[in-house]
C-alpha cells in the first residue's frame, strides 16, 4: 500500500495545498511549526477520520472557516482508491457532512462504514497503523517505554497473534459455556430418572385394568335401565295420544260453540244495522229538500233566471273579466306608489349620507391640522438632536488622534486582526521554546542525576568506562538561553496584549461612529419626509372642508326632492283605495256564484248517497240469509261430536300415563347417580392413562436429554482441545517470529548505531528487551542515552515492518514507513545514522518512505522534497516541490567552502 496524492482545504493550517506523492524516500522539510506533520495527519485522517485524531473535529477546520476538505489517493493490492471527506462547522459542533471511499468496484458511503472498510482492506485498525508504520512525532520511545505486557499486545496485535488469543479466549468461553449447560442438562437427567421411577412404582396397568372392568358393570346397569326407561316412555307416550284426542275433540267442541254464537251474533248485529240504513235513508231525502229550497233563495238574489251550469258559468266569465281589470289597476297603481316611496326614502338616505360625509370630511380636516400642530413639535425635536449627535461623531473620531496606537480612523479592524496575528505567532513562537526548553532541562536534570550516581549522562556507563563525550556544560548554557529567549517573547506578547486591548477599543469606537451615522441619516431622512408629510396634511384639510361644504349643499337638494316623491306616492295611494272598494263587490258575487255551485253538487251528492245506503240494505239482507245456512251446519257438527266423546277411555289413560311418569322420574335419577360413578371412573381412567402416556413421554425426553449430554460432552472435549490448540499455535508462532525480530533488530541497531559498545540484544519470548555491552553486562534499554533509546527504537520499528513486509504475500506491501521529526533527541551522528536506516530500508525493498523533519542533514536521503513554509501574516502554510539532489549539492558546496 502507498499513498499517491493529498489534497487539503482549510485542513488545519492549510488553506489550500495539493501534494503528489512518489515511490522512494520523500522528506516533507520546514521550520518547526511551519504545519509539516499535519500533511500526515491529514493522510491518516482521511484513513481512518476521528479515531486518527488526538484532538477533536472541532480543531481540524482552520480557524475562521467553516468547512475542510480532505481528499486522499492511494494504491494498495494493485488496485486505486480516492477517499474524500468533507467537515462542516454549525455553531458550536463539527460533523462530517460527507465521506466517500471510491476503489475498484466498490463505492462506500459514511465515516465509520469507511473507516470499517479501510480496516479490514489493509487488515490494521488505527492504532495498529501508527503502531507499525506510523512513528509519530514525540513517540520514537513507544515500544521501549512500554511495559512488556503492553509491549507484547502491541507487537502481537501487528503480527496478527492477537487474533489467536482472541481465538482462544473464545474457544475457553465456549467451553465454560459448555460446561454451564451440560451441567444443566446432567441435572434435568436425574430429574427425568427420579420421575420415571415414581411413576413406575405406581403400578398403573394393574389400575386401568380394574377401572375398565368396573365400566363394564356399570355400563351393563345402565343398559338395563335405559330399555326398562324406554318402555315406559311408550306407555306415556301412548296415554298421552289418547288425552290429546280427547282434548282435541273438547277443544273442538268449544270451537263450535264460539262459532256459533259468533254467527248468531252477527246475524242480530246486521239486523239492527240496516234498520240504522233505513233511518240514513230517510235523513238523506230530508237534507235534500232542503238544500233545494237554499238554491232558490241565492238564485233571487242574482240576476240569474235558472241556476243552470251554463247560466253561471257565463254569469262567473263576466266577473272573472272584471275582476282581472280592477285587480291589474290596483297593482299599477300600488307599484307607482311604492316606486314613489322608494325614490323619497333614497332621496332621503342619500341626505343624510351626503350630511354624514360632510361632517366626517370636517372631522378628519380638525384632526389633520392638530396632527400638523404636533408633528412641526417634533421636527424641531429631531433638528436638536442631529446636532448632538454630530457633536458626538466628532468627539468618537477625535479618540484616533489620541490614541498610543497609530492606526487611522477605518482601519482599526485590519490593525487588530494585525496585532492578533503577531501574538499568535508570539505564542507559537513561545510554545516552540518552552517544548525545547522542557526537552533541555529534563536532560541536564538526568545528567547531574547521573554524574552524581558516577555514570556517563549519554550512555549510563561508568563515567571512567563511558565512550561518549560530556555535554552537560551546552546543555545548561542552552537552558539560560532559551530562559533569556522566553522572558523576551513574554515582554513582547505583553506589548501585544496591551496594543490589542486599546485596538479592541478603537473598534468599538469606530463601530459606534459607524452606527450613530447611520442613525444620523435615518433621522435626517425621517425629518425630511415629515416636513413633506406636514404640508401635504395642511393642504387635505383644506381641501376636505371645501369637499365638506359642497355636500351639505347636494343633501339639501336631495332631501326637497324627497318630499314632492312624498306627495304623489300619498295621491296614488287614494286611486289604490278605491279600485279596491269596485274589487270587493265583484268578489261578493263571485262568491255567490261559488255556493250555488257547491249547492247543486252537494244536492247530487245526496241524491248519490240514498242510492247507496239502499244498495247496502239489500246486501246485508242477503249476507244474512247465507250466515243463517252456516250456523244450521255448525249446530248439525256440534251435535255429532258430542256422541263420540268416550270419559271412562279418557281416565284410563290418565291412569296410566301418571304411573309412566313416577318409573321415569325413579329411574331418571337412578341414572343420574350411574352416570356421575361413570364419570369419575372414567375421569379415573383418563387420569391413570394420562400419568402412562407422560411416563412414556418422559423415557423419550430421557433418551433425548441422555443423547445430548453424551453431545455436550463430546462438544466440551473439543473446545477444551481447540482451546489448547490456540495457545499452543501462538506460543509456537510466537517463538518463530521473536526470533526472527530478534535476528532483525540486532543486524538493523548494528547498522544504524555502529558502536563496539553493545555486543547483542536479547528480545525473550514475553517481548523482555535487554541489551548486552561487550563485557556482558546486562542493560535495560532505558539506560541507553536519549539519542541511543532514539535509534534503539527506531531499529525495533523497522525490524516489525521488515518481519510484516516478509509475512505478506503477492502484491499487497505494506503501508509506507512514516517517520515524524524522527531527530527530536539524535545530535548530528546520530542523525548521520538515521541515513543509513533509511538507506538500508530502502535498499530491503520499502517502496515509500515518507520522513517529516526540519533537520537539514536529511535532506540528502530523499529523492523527493517537499518543503513546508508558514506565511507570518496570513499564519496559512503552503508546500512546494523541489530538486532534492541539486538542493543538496548547494548544501554541500555551502558547508566545503
């Protein structure tokens, strides 16, 4: 796997930057805090996102910035793959607005399915990365500070043994889970075999056997009873057809009696109805007379001859027609009328609306001209205050003469985004001294700790023995130095915060002036449109009291011409009355003419009706003549039925109908009492087959129970097996690769520290570190000086990645070798040795090697350089490409002349 190319935007310090990576050794150089390290971390962000980071995503996005950008380019198992992600600021919380990796048939959208992607394609998670590949600034002591515990998860975890263990641990968790059930499952045994055995003590065969044999006796009884049961129900049955007949016949009898006193009912009922028919009769002819002599009566008060239908049908068409005339005239003139009413009343509203709007315009003219009373108050109010605030325009503006800060009036702003700038670079500046200062003093503190214990300071060695040179003289020198360095940045960070506080000031300041002439404006702007506002009432005013009087005026007119509307409607209203008076006698004779009319058809009626009621007389003669026939035959039925009515036949079967029913009740709870000893010896016998069917279903769950605990401990004999079988794998595979790190570590610290000093270094199979002098004299690698712990570790790291570079096979190499201000603690031999690490590295097939340093003399490894500069003023960095032989060539002629 190697990296191809990184693209930031607003990624920490980085605005913008766009970085192509080659095979080979690149040296990303610049000064210290010039943003180096965050190319890197940005490639291990877009790897691996949060997990990557050691500060929050609150910190990634440059400051002032609302959204970064990383995207990065890789290659791994000859296959490409483009990562972009993108982070968004909302107020107080950062969060991945997108993240999308893009390979070779595969598209993954999200951070953490990304992240989870990336793990299992390069088989490490983020810790593993840094902790195989990825030497992190700060880190180089890792691995030796570490205990060995933590030292032996690290490197098996890199070595994919922490997976065995894992294996392991579950294999002995199935077993003890294992063993949790069959344990389980041994106890459920013994309870089925002590329930199986109670059961079978109960002899429960022998006790169906005498519950099936005492069914068979009662049902043998019961048997008997029921056919005993049977015949009685005959007899009753037999008895009780014999009284239904009997009953039948009576209650027949009865029926006829009913019928016959009906029809003779009926016949008297007839009888007396049609002598009512006969009275109806002679009441009709009566009325009839008399409404005769009605019609002549009306008749001598017309002018009519005869009270013919065509005499008053030609008598009412004259009335209709004259009717009809007067009825039109009346209407006519009622409308006129109305109409005239209509035009006084409008007339009449129209006035007073037309007065009403009169006053309302004169109202509205009083309000407009005590509103222009009141607003010509307040523009002399708003003239004052204009001129104060001009007053305090100027006073604000004369603060930027006054001031310690030279900065003009507008640039306040940009002078203390100034200022700011310069103490931020002041405190990186003073966060640079004190990590040197801190690194310095621990140094010379463990020296004199040292010298007074006898030993070198570099190397820990006897001081008469020590190989190295004493430098703890430079070191206290370079202490007061950096002490003298920090006080000065200190003063001057003062200066700044005091020149920041009055700038901070005079922004204020300039805000305010901004804002007061703005308000300035606003105002000069309102008292404007209020002078124009001021005229324009005082001309609506007038004009709304000459728009006054001119309606005062039409109302006057409109209400003199309401009263002569007034007048013809009353005039037209006498001619309505007397139209009226001419239409009330010809309704008279109309309705005269109406009850001759309903006379002559109620006559007809009469004469209708008398028919009538003689028709129904003679019908209800002869529906009496037929009922009297069917009450002779009814008679002739009642008398024969009552010849074949037998009494004696009759109590008889009463008699034995009762002694029916006493057996029947007898034998019925002689039954009852059978069926209940029935039941329970049948419930009996349910309960005693039921207890057989469990015992058998309890032999079955017995084999079934005995076939699992025989499977469960088979099971549990492999897992225990599998268990081992992991640990040993891992001891063994342990073993092999310690020995072959240890081959690996002793050639690769030869190489890089070449001293006769250490004669060999022992890594035991619990990843125990020990180095041995030429005497053969033990040492912990914490006793070795900082720059040989540097190197030491260093070593270590490349052995684990050449032992992972050999183990990987085909075409997926490993990540590329990071190394990160890998000469924080190395002085200049030691740093010459670094070369040589890398050289060699290169020279065992490491395809990237990528070297983050400010150190120049690295310079001269790299086939690729990359140089990081911070930009004082905007604090943004930006990198650029360079020849990295033709740069170390000027180096080299530099340092021979």
């Amino acid at each position: 796997m190697r990296f191809e190319r990184v693209r930031l935007q607003n990624f920490k310090p980085y605005a913008d930057a766009d970085l192509q990576l080659n095979d080979g050794v690149t040296v990303i150089h610049g000064l210290n805090g010039s943003g180096k390290s965050s190319l890197l971390e940005a490639c291990f962000f877009a790897l691996y996102g949060a997990k990557a980071l050691d500060e929050t995503l609150d910190d990634v996005i440059t400051n002032g910035e609302e959204e970064a950008e990383i995207e990065l380019w890789f290659v791994h198992d000859g296959g490409s793959y483009h990562i972009e992600r993108r982070l968004r600021s909302s107020g107080e919380r950062t969060t991945t607005a997108k993240c999308v990796l893009e390979g070779p048939d595969v598209t993954v959208d999200g951070a953490r399915d990304v992240r989870r992607f990336v793990t299992d394609l390069l088989r490490m998670d983020a810790e593993a990365f840094v902790n195989c590949a990825y030497v992190r600034q700060g880190e180089v002591n890792k691995l030796i500070n570490a205990t060995p515990s933590q030292r032996q998860d690290m490197i098996d975890d890199l070595l994919q043994l922490g997976k065995l263990e894992d294996y392991r641990e579950r294999a002995g968790q199935a077993r003890l889970g294992v063993e949790d059930i069959l344990a389980t499952k041994r106890g459920a045994l013994d309870e089925l075999d002590a329930q199986i055995e109670e059961r079978e003590s109960q002899n429960l065969h022998e006790k169906l056997n005498q519950l099936e044999s005492q069914l068979n006796d009662l049902d043998s009884r019961v048997e008997n009873y029921e056919a005993q049961k049977r015949k009685a129900e005959e007899s009753r049955d037999e008895a009780q057809a014999v009284l239904d007949s009997h009953e039948e016949k009576r209650e027949r009898l009865d029926a006829l009696d009913e019928e016959i006193a009906e029809l003779e009912n009926k016949i008297g009922e007839t009888e007396q109805e049609r002598e009512e028919l006969r009275d109806r009769l002679r009441e009709t002819r009566e009325t009839k007379d008399e409404l005769e002599e009605t019609v002549s009566t009306l008749l001598a008060e017309t002018t009519l001859d005869a009270a013919t239908d065509e005499a008053i049908d030609a008598r009412r068409a004259e009335l209709d027609e004259r009717e009809s005339t007067l009825s039109e005239s009346v209407n006519e003139a009622k409308m006129e009328a109305q109409q005239l009413e209509t035009q006084s009343t409008n007339l009449g509203n129209n006035a007073d609306e037309l007065q009403s709007r009169a006053e309302e315009k004169r109202e509205r003219a009083s309000r407009l001209e005590s509103e222009v009373e009141t607003a010509t108050e307040e523009l002399e109010t708003r003239r004052e205050t204009l001129e104060e605030m001009a007053e305090e325009i100027a006073d604000l503006e004369a603060r930027f003469e006054e001031s310690d800060v030279d900065v003009a009036f507008g640039d306040a702003s940009e002078t203390l985004a100034e200022l700011r700038e310069e103490r931020s670079s002041l405190r990186d500046d003073m966060e640079d001294v004190r990590t040197e200062l801190s690194t310095v003093r621990n140094r010379v503190e463990e020296a004199e700790r040292l010298l007074d214990e006898g030993k070198c300071p570099e190397c820990g060695q006897p001081v008469e023995d020590s190989p190295h040179v004493d430098t703890l003289d430079e070191d206290r020198a370079r202490v007061e130095s950096l002490e003298a360095d920090l006080a000065e940045l200190q003063a001057e960070r003062e200066e700044r915060d005091a020149a920041i506080e009055e700038a901070e000031s005079l922004v204020e300041a300039e805000s305010e002036v901004e804002s007061l002439r703005s308000r300035r404006e606003s105002i000069g702007q309102l008292v404007d449109q209020k002078a124009d506002s001021v005229a324009e009432k005082r001309e609506e005013a007038e004009t709304l009291r000459e728009e006054a009087d001119e309606l005062s005026t039409r109302a006057e007119n409109a209400r003199e011409i309401a009263e002569e509307k007034a007048a013809e409607a009353a005039e037209t209203r006498e001619t309505v009355e007397t139209h009226e008076e001419k239409l009330e006698t010809v309704e008279a004779r109309q309705e005269r003419l109406d009850r001759l009319t309903d006379l002559r058809e109620r006559i007809e009626e009469t004469e209708s009706t008398a028919e009538r009621l003689r028709e129904k007389r003679a019908s209800l003669d002869d529906l009496n003549d037929e009922r009297r026939g069917h009450l002779a035959d009814k008679r002739e039925q009642r008398d024969d039925l009552r010849a074949e009515v037998d009494e004696e036949q009759v109590e008889s079967a009463r008699t034995r109908k009762q002694k029916a029913v006493d057996y029947l009740e007898q034998v019925e709870d002689e039954l009852e009492r059978l069926a209940e000893k029935r039941d329970d010896l049948q419930s009996k016998r349910g309960g005693v087959q039921n207890a057989i069917e469990g015992l058998e279903r309890l032999r079955e769950q017995r084999e079934a129970a005995a076939e699992r605990v025989a499977a469960l401990e088979s099971l549990h004999d492999e897992t225990e097996e599998l268990e081992g079988l992991y640990g040993d794998l891992r001891a063994d595979l342990r073993q092999r690769n310690v020995e072959t790190l240890e081959r690996m570590l002793n050639e690769t610290f030869d190489l890089v520290y070449g001293n006769d000093a250490y004669s060999t270094i022992r890594l035991d199979g619990e990843y125990e570190l020990t180095v041995f002098q030429k005497d053969g004299q033990a040492l912990d690698p914490e006793q070795l000086s900082g720059g040989e712990r540097a190197l030491f570790n260093l070593s270590l790291r490349c052995a684990i990645y050449r032992l992972l570079a050999e183990g990987i096979d085909g075409t997926a190499p490993l990540p590329p070798l990071i190394l990160d201000e890998p000469t924080v603690f190395l002085d200049s031999g030691h740093v010459s040795r670094l070369v040589d690490l890398v050289e060699e590295m290169r020279s065992l097939g490491v395809r990237q090697i990528i070297i983050v340093s400010h150190d120049d003399e690295l310079v001269g490894a790299a086939d690729e350089l990359v140089t990081v500069e911070k930009n004082s003023t905007t604090n943004r960095s930006s990198v650029r490409r360079e020849d990295a032989a033709s740069l170390a060539a000027a180096e080299t002629l530099a340092n021979d002349d």
